[in-house]
C-alpha cells in the first residue's frame, strides 16, 4: 500500500482496474478478507469505487474470499 497522500492508481497510470489482477486486489484487503476504506490506503473515490467492484467481481468468480476466519 501507498504510505504516501497519493493515489496508488493515479501514480502509476492504470486506466482500469482488472477484476483478475489478484495481486493487486489483495493489496487492498485486511487480514479478515474485507475492503479497507480509502482514507487508510489514501485511494482517489474514482479508483476506490472502481477497486470495489472490481473486489466484488473477483469474489463472484471465486478468485477472492467473502471473509477469511
């Protein structure tokens, strides 16, 4: 995660956010397997609205848990 005020997504250039990059979606994930709130991972609303969905589409499809515990 971006210990710094700027969005991860916007740094680096990534127009959209792919529901099958696991890596990166669990980057933005705690320990329990829930979506951590944009003021802690300092996420612009664009990216964090698409990050959700993205989270949302990849647990759909099993490639991501609901809840770990």
């Amino acid at each position: 995660m971006n210990s710094s005020k700027q969005c991860h997504f916007c740094t680096n250039n990534v127009r959209d956010i792919d529901y099958k990059d696991i890596a990166t979606l669990k980057e933005f994930l705690d320990p329990h397997a829930r979506i951590i709130k944009h003021r802690k991972t300092s996420v612009c609303s664009k990216h964090q609205r698409s990050l959700a969905t993205a989270i949302k589409r990849a647990r759909e499809l099993a490639l991501l848990p609901y809840l770990i515990g």
